[in-house]
C-alpha cells in the first residue's frame, strides 16, 4: 500500500469516522445534511485508473454508504458523485437529500450556510454505522 495523505481541504472540512478496506471514511462537518465522503486509500485522481479489485472494493464501499445513508430519517434522495474539481484527490461523495432540506431541489455544492455537528451527533452517527454496516466493514477513529 503506498503513503496516504489526506487532502487539507478535506481534513479541514471534515471529521474522520473511520476507515472502510479501500477507503478513509468522511462527515463533512456541516449537520444541515447528511454528507459523507469516501477517501480512497490510492494515489490514482479518476475512478477508471484504479486497478479492478480497488474499483470493486469502492462500489462496495458506495453501495453500503448509500443504503445507510438513505436510511437515514427524512432521506428521499441520494447523490453519490466524485467531481474533484476542487480537491484533486480522489473522493466520493454520498449526501442524503430532503425536500425539505436547506437548499431543494438546488445543489449543496459550494454552499456557504453550516451548521457544525455536536460531539454527541458525531458518537451517534458512528454508532449508528458500527451497528448497521456488517461486521468488519468499517474500524471506527
């Protein structure tokens, strides 16, 4: 495996709750909507540049983020993306969407409203992943 570093943009925006087998495991650090990120663990910019086990591994990782995700209360919609326009480094985006939201039906990106978790919402939310993801998925930070 090579020497990861996260990108300071992200470590800045975010808080780690864990690590997942390909990927470092994100909450963007603004409660107004449910917004993780999946970090992987590789020096490669483009999904298509992974080998084909680290891409499987990263749909896996997506597909079991985006099914916690829209379990969450009030979720309706999902949008998983990886736009990197910003941060180059490689990352996924899985965000929980409500019509009742800040901003429906209009993108979160580059918003400027924030709203910081508590200390006690970032616990739950990680308990809440360690007893919904199977075992063994996700080593909580």
């Amino acid at each position: 495996m090579n020497s990861f570093t996260l990108d300071s943009r992200l470590a800045n925006d975010c808080i780690v709750l864990g690590e997942m087998r390909l990927s470092l495991l994100l909450l963007l650090n603004n409660a107004l909507v449910p917004w993780f990120i999946l970090v992987p663990r590789r020096d490669q910019t483009e999904i298509f540049e992974l080998n084909r086990e680290d891409q499987e591994a990263l749909l896996e990782e997506i597909n079991l983020l985006s099914g916690f995700v829209k379990g969450l209360s009030g979720v309706e919609k999902l949008n998983v993306a990886a736009i990197g326009n910003v941060v180059k480094q490689l990352h996924v985006h899985v965000i929980g969407r409500s019509s009742q939201d800040f901003c429906w039906p209009n993108v979160v990106w580059g918003r400027s409203e924030k709203t910081p978790y508590l200390a006690e919402e970032i616990r739950s939310i990680q308990e809440s992943l360690r007893t919904t993801l199977p075992e063994g998925t996700l080593r909580l930070t």
